[in-house]
C-alpha cells in the first residue's frame, strides 16, 4: 500500500501545484486535497474535500481516509487587497493549525507532518545578525502579521512533536518565494511601476523559486533516504543574495527612496485602496533585510535547490511586465551616476588634502 497524502491549501496557486506534482511520486497511492473553497485550477486524480480546517471536521477527514501524511500549506500572508479579510487568514493560519493538530494527535494513521513556514520568524531589527541559523533567537519576535502567525503556528507544531514523538515532523522555513506564478505581496511589490524603498537603507535578500519549493515539499513528504533526516527544522533559500537596488535595475523598475514614516503612510495608503499588502512587515524586510544558513537544509534534509537567489528572481522578473525603463538602459544610468558621485567624492577629497597641507 503506497502512501495516503492530505494536503491543505489545495485552493491557492502553490497548494494545487503541489497536489498535482506529489501525485506522480511512486509511493503515493492517493491525494486528499483540503480547503475552504474550491480550487479555481485542476487537481489531477487527487480527491478534494471540500472542509474548513478551523472546524473539527477535519479529523473526520483523517480518520476516513487513513492519512498517513499531512503536508499543511494553509500557513499563508493572504492575498493583497483583502483588507480587513486579513482576520479569516489569521484564524485558518493559527486556530487552523491548532485544529489540524489536535486532529493528527488523535489520529493512530498519521505518521509524517510536513508545515510550511517562513524565514519571517527571525523577524527584522537593525540589531539581527548578519545571517540566521535555525538555532538563531529574533532580537525582537514579529509584532504581527504573517510572521507572526508563522511564529505562534510552530510553537503548536513543537508542542504536538513533543506530544507524539512517533511522528516525524519536518517544519521548512521558506525565504521569500519567487517565480512566474508568484502570487505573494512581495511579487506585488515588484510589480509595482514605482518601488517605494526606504531612504538610507538598501537591504540583503534572498529568495527561493516555487519549483524548489515543490521539489522540497516532495523530498519532506517522503520516507527519508540513507544518510538524511526528514525531520526538524531547515531553512529553505536558493543560494546569494541580491541588494534591493539590484533587484530595482534588473527590473527596470526606479526606486522613490522616502523617509521611514513615509514609506508607512505610504504603505496604509496602498493597502486601503487594494494595490498591494504593502504591510509593516514587508516594510521591515525592505529596511533591514533577512538573510539565512542553508547548511542543514543541504546536510541534513539533504536538498540541492536548483535555481539561486538571483536565477529565481530573474525567472520571476521575466514573466513580468518591462518597467518604466528597460533594465539595461536603467543599469548604465545607474553606473555612471554613480561613476559621477566616486569622481566627485575622490576630487572633493583631493581638494580637501590639497587645503591640508597649505
């Protein structure tokens, strides 16, 4: 008998993927895809059932179908736009969860759970380390939003791994996700004609394409090989990173560096008309940065992504629209201002030595 995989989040564009890909795994015998809503895009041979995960309902799900595998994606930001609909994601992400695992305590089938979560947890303050391990404590945890959210969902996961210790657990904390389907606030944010940036700040970022996501999701769910673990905690990002001036010139779309409290007002005023979830949060990514250790995800999960940051983020960047200048065009500008400001610097320098010693 091959595995019996359940799946939430079936509804969102990563969920259905993943449903269709696992189904082509050998050892997977059946699909039971969970959500909400019914999904608007195909879901291959798997089953959906049609259930909210907030309710008890989903324990009569395992039960019937003898799951044996959970792979829970409904750990999610939200679409842009929502508004105050934020409030139904936090309640599927976190009293959700809490349901979800109540469920597999009880179930004698489940024997793998496989969460998605996100680098978010390590939060953003100008006093964060220059790169976080899986060990890393935020010097601030996140104040609200999805990585909050993220955050109060693996400590439930951590309490169910200490309550059923026969169940292997595997918890991958995703950098920002890229590529042609991207559907996330921060692909919204990049698509935006103007990039609102923060002024005196260009910071770090890594990025993971959804096609190595779907590949780890895959490798998580399954029996682990000889010489890997698939249980704990990994972070998950395509190798390097990018500076957000970069991902601006490979985009050909200009930056409007304001001041901090402007880029917040700036931001409320995005979400309240439904452009983009431009949320303090995403604010804090674009002031600071987040950059992760992968040894483990290598080491021990033992997963090679295929792309890197900036594969993932050029992937990403030709599904979309050219900006306002073409990438190249923008890029040579941007060199020789900055050629400019080096000659005047090094002349005002000059200068400046030249006055010293008369």
């Amino acid at each position: 008998m091959g595995k019996v995989v359940l799946v939430t989040g079936a509804a969102r564009q990563l969920g259905g993927r993943f449903v269709r890909r696992v189904q082509r795994d050998p050892g997977v015998e059946r699909v039971i895809a969970v959500d909400s809503t019914a999904p608007p895009h195909r879901l291959g041979s798997a089953e959906f059932v049609r259930t909210d995960i907030r309710q008890s309902a989903i324990a009569r799900v395992l039960a019937e179908h003898a799951v044996d595998t959970v792979v829970h994606l409904a750990v999610t930001g939200g679409a842009a736009g929502t508004g105050g609909a934020y409030s139904t994601v936090k309640e599927t992400n976190v009293i959700g969860t809490m349901q979800l695992l109540g469920a597999c305590q009880k179930s004698p089938t489940v024997r793998r759970l496989v969460v998605k979560s996100s680098t978010g947890v390590y939060g953003g303050t100008p006093r964060d380390p220059a790169v976080f391990t899986e060990t890393t404590e935020p010097k601030s945890l996140p104040a609200g939003g999805f990585a909050k959210d993220a955050a109060e969902v693996e400590g439930y996961v951590r309490g169910f791994a200490r309550r059923r210790p026969d169940v292997a657990v595997c918890v991958l904390r995703f950098a920002n996700i890229l590529g042609p389907y991207a559907d996330s606030a921060l692909a919204e944010y990049f698509s935006m004609p103007v990039m609102p940036t923060v002024l005196g700040y260009d910071p770090r970022l890594q990025f993971v394409h959804e096609d190595d996501v779907l590949d780890v999701l895959r490798l998580a769910a399954r029996e682990p090989r000889r010489g890997t673990l698939n249980s704990g905690t990994f972070n998950i990002a395509g190798d390097g990173v990018l500076l957000l001036s970069q991902c601006s010139r490979r985009l050909g779309r200009p930056t409007l560096p304001l001041l901090l409290p402007a880029v917040t007002w700036v931001g409320s005023a995005l979400r309240a008309v439904g452009v983009t979830d431009f949320s303090p949060e995403q604010i804090r990514l674009l002031t600071h940065g987040r950059v992760v250790e992968t040894a483990q995800m290598r080491e021990v999960l033992g997963f090679e992504p295929g792309y890197t940051t900036a594969e993932a983020f050029a992937d990403f960047a030709r599904s979309r629209a050219v900006g306002l200048l073409p990438p190249e065009r923008m890029a040579r500008a941007v060199d020789r201002v900055s050629a400019m400001l080096e000659v005047d610097g090094l002349t005002a320098d000059g200068e400046a030595a030249e006055g010293a010693k008369r």
